[in-house]
C-alpha cells in the first residue's frame, strides 16, 4: 500500500485546495489517469495519479487546503477492489477461497449435468467488468454526458475504454450542464436550477457568482409574493435560509484573482529579489521563415497552418541544446542542468493572471506537433483543465506578447529556473543585406538571464544560436 500525496505543482506551491474527487475507494486506477482536481493559488489542476492499483480510503475530503506532501489517499496494489461497504477482514498470508462447495463434494445432479447438458455460452460480463477498462477521468467524462460505459465498445489497447470513445458514444438524455464544482454545490445549497442559470464562463460554463446572481433574483420575486402578515420569526428563519453561505477562499472570482496576484508579486519579488538579472536582446530577420512558412502553408486549412510562434519556440527549444548552461535550475548555491529541454510557456488568463502550462521535451517535436501542443495548452490553461504533470519540471520559459504588438518584453525570471526568453511582435522593418537597402519582416529577441550562472557571453551564443536556426528553417 502506498499513499497518493498531494503534489507539488510548482516551485511556488505550498500547499493547495483538494476541489474534487473523480474516483472512490474500490476504483481501479493505473498510472497517469487523473483522479482529483486541486487548486492551486493560480488555478485549478487536474492532477494524475503517480502509481497503478485500487483506490483504499480517501484520507481528505473536497475542499479541504492541505500542505504539500499530505496524503490524499490510500492506493493498494495486488488485490481487487472490494464491494461497495465491504471490507477485506482476512488475515494477511491467508487466500480468500471462492464461495461454493468443498473440494471433493459435488452438488447433486452437478455431474449429469456436466455429462448430459449441451456446452452453455460464457454469461456476459457484469457492468462492473465492462467498465473495469475505463480509467477515472473517462468515467467521470461518462457521467457527465450521461453515456452508459457497459454499451460503449473500448478501442484503446485491450479494449480500454477511451475518451473518445465516450465523446462518440450517443447520450441517452442531455448532457449535464457545463458548471465549475463550487458552482455546483453553490446551487445545492441554494436551491438554483442550474439549467435555468446563464453561465458567463468559458463556453458558457456556469460559476458561483452566475448561481449567487440567480439566487439573488430569486429572492427578490419571493419577497414581492411574500406575505406581509408573516410572523417576525418566520421572517427572520427565510431570510437566514436565503442568505447565501459565504464563498471559501479563492472562489470567489475577484478573490481569485486577488490571490493569484498575491501568488505572482511574492515570486516575482523572491526572483528580483534573490536572482542577479542580465539582460541581452537582438533582432533578427524572419525573411527566410515567413518564405517557408508560405510554402508549407499552401493548400492547409486555417486551423492546420503553422504561424511564426511555432518556429520561434522551436529554435529557442534547439539552441537551449546548444547552449545547456542556460537549461537548468539554480539550487543549493549551485547550477543543476536540466536532463531535458522542457519549454514553459507565459499564458496570460482573461480573467486576469499569468500561468506557465510546460511543453516537455519541446526540442525533439517538429513544428506542427509543437503547434498543436502549443494550442492545445493555451486553450486548456484558460478553461482551468491543465494536468499536474503540464504545471511542473520547466527548464526554460518562453513569453511571446507578439500578439500584443509589443516589439519586445524582457521578462522576469521564474525560479529556480535561470533563464527566460521573450519575443516581440513581427514587424516590418528596413534591413540591409549584402549591401542592399529593402524591407524585412524582424523580430526582436531578448534574454533574461541569471549572472550566478552564466555571464553575458555564454548568453550571447545563446541569442546567435536562435537567429542563425531561424535562417534555415527548414532544418527545425
């Protein structure tokens, strides 16, 4: 037996909110299905479990802030799960043995049976059995759209029950609708229709303060219908009953944001605090990766074509490999260098905030397989839907305000880390080449670096590796 912790999931993390459990005791889990939803002082992470097993006891209930390394909850290995209520009593080194008769007894009429009866077919699998397949996160995927998991046939290996499976099973009644946890147990405890409430999230993605508006309103139209004659106590138990419980910390939308404010100021302020920055920038013509870009971007759907970032977060990516004394963590007074090039990527929130979803390995992906990761997190870090293993184990971090139309940023470092790369918007800029005078599409790249490691020259070759592998693109 070996006990699932709560993770760290980021350097900056103490402690965080268990929000919500997606298995119970008795389920199967293997390693890497996601089995809870923790929140952090920036967002809301879907956190995997690290070992394969059966759920034991869930030590720590929903909503509940824990330290960093609490144990969560017990996965046992090497047994089934145990029937719902029931618990394992036998003694430890003794077999279970199946219920039936004692060896040497056969049942009357068993051995004519068995001699006179033609073979009979193997009885259908349990429900049980025919979602054993399906990991936490498509079950609970499975719940939420209401799809019956014992009618889905598995295409994953084994025939495990995958997500898209799920997705493409058809739903015997509407799916649930799209709310946050807290949302939903806000509206419990109030008595809000969720159905009847707008959501004003994230693809119309209901959230407490959508389920408090609509509490609200229906209070006031019950107090207009309310009779006048009411005694003063009846009066003062609805109103006590109509008061809405007070937001936890970090719920409430404005609360949120104030402490992820509160989480960013406290490591910036350590990064300029105990980080000794030095700053390089240089700019560099994109003419030859706007020319291949073109090109490979003939014929493409929009949603397929690659854009500029793609490329740029490549070659930062390949010259981190380059230069490896700027991939790496500072710690204990000394320089650890990273085993991988894992890319941390500046994603600004709409509703406020920063987070640094990680693209691992990122130096090994082609373009296209790092755009699409690219686009997948940014999406996912938005909607609150990152997975603990995407919020840790960054190298390098990479922020791009191109979009913005800043023409260049130089950034703060994120400890323990000891660089950081920022790229401006493409503009177009006159440029001189081979003597000539013309226009070019430019890109300003600066680096934020830490003096404890390296000196302004070691960054320096780092800068010349990204331009000279953004002038044959093709090679990325």
């Amino acid at each position: 037996m070996s006990a699932f912790t709560m993770p760290s999931l980021g350097a900056d993390m103490d402690e965080g909110v268990l929000r919500e459990w997606l298995v119970g005791p008795g389920d199967q889990v293997r390693r890497g299905d996601v089995v809870a939803i923790v929140e952090t002082d920036k967002a809301a992470i879907e956190v995997e479990c690290f070992e394969s097993g059966t759920v034991g006891q869930l030590l720590v209930p929903p909503g509940t802030r824990v330290p960093v390394g609490t144990p969560l909850a017990e996965i046992e290995h090497g047994r089934e799960p145990a029937g719902p209520g029931r618990k394992d009593t036998r003694k430890p080194g003794t077999r279970a043995r199946p219920a039936g008769p004692e060896p040497g007894k056969e049942p009357a009429g068993r051995a004519a049976d068995a001699v006179d009866s033609p073979a009979r077919p193997a009885p259908e699998p349990s429900g049980e059995a025919a979602c054993a397949g399906a990991g936490p996160l498509v079950r609970h995927l499975a719940q939420l759209r209401g799809v019956d998991l014992t009618a889905v046939s598995g295409t994953g290996p084994g025939g495990r029950i995958t997500r898209a499976d799920v997705e493409h099973a058809p739903s015997p009644r509407a799916p649930r609708v799209r709310a946050t946890p807290y949302a939903r147990r806000l509206a419990h405890d109030l008595g809000v229709d969720l159905t009847a409430v707008r959501g004003t999230g994230e693809g119309g993605a209901v959230r407490g303060v959508d389920v408090r508006t609509a509490a609200q309103g229906a209070d006031v139209r019950a107090g207009g219908q309310a009779d006048a004659a009411a005694r003063p106590a009846e009066s003062r138990r609805d109103s006590e009953q109509r008061t809405p419980p007070a937001a936890p910390a970090g719920e409430h939308p404005g609360r949120r944001t104030d402490t992820m404010r509160r989480a960013i100021a406290e490591l910036m302020s350590r990064s300029k605090r105990e980080i000794p920055h030095y700053y390089l920038a240089t700019t560099i013509d994109l003419t030859a990766g706007q020319t291949w870009l073109r090109r490979i971007n003939r014929g493409r759907p929009p949603a397929d074509r690659l854009v500029p970032a793609a490329l740029l977060m490549k070659a930062a990516a390949l010259a981190a490999r380059e230069v490896p004394a700027l991939n790496g963590y500072w710690r204990d007074e000394g320089f650890v260098p990273g085993t991988e090039i894992n890319v941390g990527v500046a994603v600004s929130l709409r509703q406020g905030g920063l987070l640094a979803p990680v693209i691992h390995r990122a130096d090994t992906l082609a373009p296209e397989t790092l755009m699409a990761h690219l686009k997948d997190l940014v999406e996912r870090a938005r909607r609150g839907r990152l997975r603990g293993s995407e919020t840790t184990g960054a190298t390098l971090t990479v922020t791009n305000l191109g979009e913005q139309g800043v023409e260049s940023v130089f950034g703060v470092i994120h400890p323990p880390q000891v660089a950081l790369v920022g790229f401006g918007a493409v503009v177009e800029r006159p440029w001189a080449r081979n003597g000539m005078l013309g226009v070019c599409p430019v890109v300003t790249v600066t680096l934020a670096a830490d003096h404890r490691a390296t000196d302004g020259a070691v960054g320096a070759r780092y800068l010349t590796a990204v331009d000279r592998l953004l002038q044959r693109p093709e090679e990325l």
